[in-house]
C-alpha cells in the first residue's frame, strides 16, 4: 500500500494511541484467561464457551488491534479499515463476557466505541461519513 502521511492527523494518532492501549489491554486479559491467571473468577459463566476459548479470541483481537495501530502509524487507509474492524470484534467480545466481568467489559466496549467513531471520521472534513 501506498504511504500517505499527510493522511496522519491528531485524531489517527489518537485513534491509534487508543487502539495500541486496546490491543494491550486485551493481550493481557488474553494472556491471563490461557494461563489461569488468579485475578479471574473461578466458575464464571460466559455466553460462549469458556474463559480458555474467550482467552484465545481476546488474545487474537489484541494482536489484530496493535497491528492496525502500527499502520494508522505508518499513514496507511489499511490501519483504518483494520482498526474499525479489530475495534467492532473488541466491541462483540466485551457485551458477550458482560455476565463474568461486568465492569471490565463495560470499560473495553466504551474504549472500542471511541475507536470507531474516531477511525469512521473523514480525514478531510473531521465528520463521521
């Protein structure tokens, strides 16, 4: 892909800081779920599968996150369309795991609706298109 650096502006960089932040966030909780880490509750019930499957998915959105981070970086429109991607998955798996982790997934679903709304801004107008 071509690189477009005059496409870079203050809010790609602050989509892509959140994006980053994100993608870390969910590597860590992915990371945790994997190696039955003690922070989890034992017993939780999750609407799919459980916290080792839900482990997986969250450590594979977060790697999709700081890939899409890396290219909004960078000045590429690929960064854009990844990160609107990574962040609607990372929007998904938060309402789903609401029944074992209310408040952390409340927190992760906000930070990927500001993702969104940032990324679906025009670049030339600064308005959703």
């Amino acid at each position: 892909m071509a690189r477009d650096e005059s496409r870079v502006t203050g809010w790609w960089l602050f989509a892509g800081i959140l994006l980053m932040v994100a993608g870390i966030l969910n590597i860590i909780w992915g990371i945790g779920a994997i190696g039955d880490a003690k922070f989890f509750i034992a017993d939780q019930k999750f609407i799919i599968s459980s916290l080792h499957t839900w482990g997986w998915v969250t450590l594979l959105i977060g790697v999709i996150q700081l890939f899409a981070a890396f290219s909004l970086y960078s000045g590429g429109g690929f960064g854009r369309w990844i990160g609107i991607f990574a962040a609607s998955l990372s929007a998904i798996s938060a309402l789903l795991s609401i029944p074992a982790y209310p408040f952390w997934s409340l927190c992760i679903f906000a930070l990927a609706i500001i993702i969104l709304y940032e990324l679906a801004k025009s670049p030339e107008r600064g308005t959703p298109v």
